[in-house]
C-alpha cells in the first residue's frame, strides 16, 4: 500500500473566505500515484475548515449569510472565548462546516458526485494556515 502526504498552504485575503482547492488536490492525487483508495484532506487550524459542495457564487453567499446568523462575529463582548481573541465565532463556525473530508480514489481521480467539488473554508484569515492531505491506497 502506498502513503502519501502533503501540506497545502493558504493566505485567505480577508477574514472569511471559500476557496475551491480541488485542482490542488488533483495534483497531490496525481503526485501520489494511488490509483485506488481515499484521501483525506483536513484544515489543520481550529478556525478553519474543510467540506465538499457546489462552487456555486450564490451559495456561497447563502453561507456567509447562514454562518453569520448562527455564529455573528459582532459583538465581540458576547463570547466567553473572546478577552485575548476576538474569533470565538470562527471557532463556531468550523464546528458547523466540519473538520475534514474522505474521498474516494476510483481509476486514479476523486470519485465524486455531480457538482462536488471540495473546499478550504476560512473564518479567521489574513494570516497563514494549511491543510493536511493524506492518501493512502495501491
């Protein structure tokens, strides 16, 4: 069985950000040459995260609106994490959109649904984070 293993670095340009990483984890696919078994990609910061869906702008949208209604960010004053942070809501939010994603590998390529793409979320950016992925399989 063959293991493979790469982190992948972002620099969200803002605080929250969705960036579509599936053409990097195309590459590390192709770099690891498995042909059949799973990949793991998992965000490797406690305020980001790592999920699969559409890229789609208008959904997109649709989150930032959704995770803002259920995790605001202001006031700062209404969590109890915030006193030396100011990101309690980002914390929230990775928690809603999840940690990590497994795919599986099928013929060499993701073996994904229509549409499914899989996506860095960032809640706490301008500032360096990564993402783990680790495949394994022969």
């Amino acid at each position: 069985m063959k293991s493979y293993r790469k982190e992948l670095w972002f620099n969200a340009r803002s605080r929250r950000e969705l960036i579509n990483i599936t053409p990097e984890i195309r590459e590390c696919l192709r770099e690891s040459g498995v042909r059949e078994g799973l990949v793991l990609v998992n965000a490797m910061h406690i305020t980001a995260s790592v999920f699969i869906n559409d890229d789609e702008g208008g959904l997109h949208a649709d989150y930032e609106k959704w995770l803002e209604k259920l995790a605001p960010e202001k006031p700062h004053a209404q969590y109890a994490h915030n006193g030396f942070e100011d990101n309690a809501d980002a914390h929230l939010k990775r928690t809603i959109m999840g940690r990590e994603v497994v795919v599986a590998i099928t013929e060499g390529d993701l073996d994904f649904g229509p549409w499914e793409q899989i996506f860095y979320g960032e809640f706490d950016g301008k500032r360096k984070k990564r993402v783990l992925v680790k495949i394994i399989g022969e």
